[in-house]
C-alpha cells in the first residue's frame, strides 16, 4: 500500500493546543491570559453554543474517568476554557475532532459556550487526529496507545517513521511501543487494568515464553517490584535457561552471558554471540524493516 502522508506537519501545530493535560489549574491569573493566547498562526478561535455541538461517535477513547472530568469541570468553572476544542461543519451543527474531554467536563461545569477552532476535515482525516490526539495524552494507557498507532499504520498505511514524524516521537520509540502488543493477552490485561507500567512491559518483551511473562508479571502486581526488580528478574531467567541448555560447543564464560544480556535489553531483540573473549562475533536478529531501522536507530544515536 501507498504511504499516505496524511494531515503533514500542520497538525502538530494543532495538537499543541490541543492537550487536556494543558487544562489544569493557574497559580496565577496571568497564567491564564497567557495560555489562552496560544493558538497556531492563521487560526482563529470562536465562541460556539455547546447545543450546538455533537460527540464524535468514532471517538477511539471510550472511557473518561468521571473523578478527572469533575475536577476538570471545576477547573473549567473558575477559570474557563484555557484551550479550544477542534471542530468541523456538519450541516447547521459542529462536530468534534479533539477536545472531547473538555467539552464533556464544559457540560458537567454548565457552560453555555466554549472556545473552539472550526476546520474543514475529510471523514478519514477526522479520525487520525482523534487517534493522535489520544496518542499524545499522557495518562494514555501504554496499549491502548499501541493499538492507536497501529490503527494508523494498518489504515492508511503509514510506516513507523511516518508515525514518529507526525508525533515528534523517535522511530525507535514508536517501534518500542508497538512491540508491547506481542505481550501474552494475560499481560496486556494486566497492562490495560493499570497493574503493570511501560516500562515494566517493555521489559518483559524479550520474554519470548508466554508462560515466563505472565510468571514475572505477576511477581510484579503481587510483590510490588520495581522496574529495576524486572529488569534483574529478567535477566536472571535469561541465565537460567542458557544453562539449561546443553551443547557440544564450548560453554560461554559468566562475563560474556552478562554482555549478551546486556546487549540483548538494549535492543530487545534476540542475540547470539559465537566465539569467546578473544575472538567471535555477534548476531543482533531483526524480525521486519522496522525492526531493522529501529536498531540502526541505537546504534548511530549520539
């Protein structure tokens, strides 16, 4: 499929403005006239009748914390809408391309109006930016995050550096992020219940044996471990099933389990190393062009 470019780099300009994290309380009230005057050049804001403005029913982010939206909305009642919501025409009415929390917490703080930027969008344009929107929040669960992204690249055929060029994320980032969707389900439930962070996750994805992650991750939810403790717990299992395995070659020395180790966290990928302290090489295995372009990523960052 032909990589489609998409909304290019206009939109990051657009979702600057476009983070509910944004929306939380002034210590100041300069702070607040300070922060309403950030909009991208050339757009203008409006006051729009909150009855005129419906819910986007393709929306990826289902659920809102009704705790969070209530402080928002109380927020939102004492100072007002520091951020404006994005919107498109449809008919006499206007429909909501990112903001959906702001607007909800608006209703809850009975507001009559809110601040917005109307523009024109196609239907498909319309849901990259609410996926790029949720992908941009910060209190995103890490799979749900990963299954945005890999919403876009699987519907309009963008590649991993397309992504990362329209968040301003690295390849390597997004990469990293996606390879949490090969997780065992049991542990991606227990990523999406809240029970295990990203960074615990991203440990756990050179764990190839269902079986040993949800082992780990469960050491993690029942022994409160840190990321740190995973990281070590890793590697210890890592060591133990080496010296399970017999073989006719020479054995490898503590030092250089402790190197591949080392390099196999790196890059979480698989690695071979053949040969000794004196005298070898190693295999740094990629499964995709991703893959590959992810660990060219590493190995050239400054």
């Amino acid at each position: 499929m032909a990589t489609n470019k998409g909304l290019g780099r206009g939109l990051g300009s657009l979702l600057g403005i476009l983070d509910d994290e944004e929306e939380i309380k002034p210590t100041k009230k300069a702070n607040v006239e300070e922060k309403k005057v950030v909009v991208p050049e050339g757009e203008k804001v409006i006051e729009i009748d909150i009855g005129k403005i419906d819910n986007n029913p393709n929306q990826p982010r289902k659920n809102f914390d009704p705790t969070a939206l209530s402080e928002l909305a109380q927020s939102i009642k004492r100072y007002g809408v520091i951020q404006p919501i994005l919107v498109t025409k449809k008919g006499d009415r206007y429909l909501i391309v990112a903001g959906e929390r702001r607007f909800r917490a608006s209703k809850i703080a009975e507001c009559k109006k809110i601040p917005a930027i109307v523009k024109s969008f196609s239907e498909s344009e319309i849901k990259q930016i609410a996926l790029l929107e949720n992908i941009q929040r910060q209190d995103l669960n890490p799979i749900e995050t990963a299954r945005a992204m890999k919403e876009l690249l699987d519907e309009y055929g963008w590649t991993q550096e397309d992504l990362a060029d329209k968040l301003g994320k690295s390849r390597s980032g997004v990469a990293n992020m996606l390879r949490l969707l090969t997780l065992c389900p049991e542990v991606i439930d227990l990523i999406l219940q809240g029970k295990l962070s990203a960074g615990h996750a991203r440990s756990l994805v050179v764990v190839t044996n269902p079986e040993v992650q949800l082992k780990l991750a469960q050491q993690v939810v029942n022994s409160k471990l840190t990321v740190r403790d995973m990281e070590n717990a890793v590697k210890a299992v890592s060591k133990s099933n080496r010296k399970s395995i017999k073989t006719k070659t020479q054995t490898m020395s503590e030092e250089m389990r402790e190197f591949k180790d080392t390099i196999e966290h790196r890059f979480s990928t698989k690695v071979e190393i053949k040969g000794n302290e004196k005298k070898g090489k190693i295999i740094i295995n990629y499964y995709n062009a991703d893959d590959l372009d992810r660990i060219y990523e590493i190995l050239t960052r400054k």
